[in-house]
C-alpha cells in the first residue's frame, strides 16, 4: 500500500480512536469531556471526508472514468455517517447519555464497515490508477508535515 494511502488508513484509526475517548467519556457520565473529544472527533472526520470527496474521488473518476462506481456508494455512506454524527452530538449536547452511546454504537458500525470497504477495495483501486497521489492528495513529498504539501 502507497505511503498516501497508508495516511488515510491512519486517519480512520485516529477517528476511531477519537471515538472510542467519547463513548470512554459517555460510561463516565463526563459530558463536558464527551463535547469536546466529540467536537475533535467531527473535526477529525470531516478533514479527512473533505479529502476524499474533494480530491480523492474526482481524482480517481478523472484517471478511471467511473463515476458512478465505489466513489458514488463512499459519498452516500458519508451522508449517512453525518446524519449519526449530527444526531450523536445533539444527544450529547442535551445530556441524552444512553441515547448517544446507542447512537454512537450504530455509528461506530457503520464506520468500521465503510472503512473496509474503503481500505481493502477503494483504496487499492486508487493507488493503482490516481497518477501522483500524495500531491492529488495535498501530502506533498514528506507526508504533509512542511511547506511541500502547499
């Protein structure tokens, strides 16, 4: 697997790591630390959905032409993955701790099953057709940590 694609595989685990400090939060009934580790969490996965949706996608249907294969089914589970998020964190925000670990339950699910399918069948697909991915990707050379990645 491509050093790119080994950078989105790490940020799947960091989401799920970022989730699991919630539902850790929610056991303790800590809603002010399930907001903020929830906010971070948001803020984790929707940086790295931008990526993909912004980049990612349109550079794999560009070098493959197939827009309407595995881009368009990640882009609807994104949506639906949102739609838990949206719900788990007004949950949180109104104290409804046995609701957003329910929630948080389906949604961890969800995302376990989507990255699957991202990391054993999408992903591949990409590195072997997106010509100079780390740059589509806006990693730059180093991985995205200098001024190369801009």
């Amino acid at each position: 697997m491509s050093q790119a694609m080994m950078s989105l595989v790490k940020q799947h685990q960091e989401c799920d790591d970022q989730l699991n400090r919630v539902e850790a939060a929610l056991h303790k009934a800590d809603l002010a630390s399930a907001g903020r580790n929830f906010r971070l969490f948001d803020e984790q996965l929707e940086h790295h959905f931008r990526l993909e949706e912004e980049r990612l996608f349109p550079a794999f249907e560009k070098a493959t032409g197939m827009i309407n294969g595995p881009t368009v089914v990640m882009r609807g589970e994104h949506a639906e993955i949102r739609q838990l998020r949206d719900q788990a964190m007004e949950e949180i925000e109104q104290g409804q701790v046995e609701s957003a670990l329910a929630t948080i339950d389906t949604l961890n699910v969800l995302i376990q099953q989507h990255n699957v399918k991202e990391e054993n069948i999408l992903y591949p697909m990409c590195g072997g057709s997106v010509p100079n991915l780390m740059s589509v990707l806006g990693m730059g050379g180093c991985g995205g940590a200098c001024s190369c990645a801009a």
